[in-house]
C-alpha cells in the first residue's frame, strides 16, 4: 500500500516539479514544431 499523505512542504516540491515539467513539455513541442518549420522552409527553397 502505497502512502499518499505529504506534508506541506513535499506537496510544494511536487507542485513545482510538475510545472517545471510541463513548461519543458511544452517547450520541447515547441521547438519540434519550429524545427519542421525551418525544415519544410529550407526544401522549399532548395527545389
């Protein structure tokens, strides 16, 4: 059985590592998107 009381102080720690990852989530979606960008971009004016 699993314990899922935390105190304060670890639910903070919690929180703000699961909006660290969100935002690097999210950075790295952004910056796959850019890179197809400049891909699609580049054989564009390659042909």
């Amino acid at each position: 059985m699993v314990n899922t009381v935390y105190s304060d102080e670890e639910r903070g720690t919690q929180d703000k590592e699961s909006k660290e990852e969100s935002i690097l989530a999210m950075l790295g979606i952004i910056g796959t998107i850019l890179n197809l960008l400049v891909i699609i971009f580049v054989y564009i004016y390659t042909t």
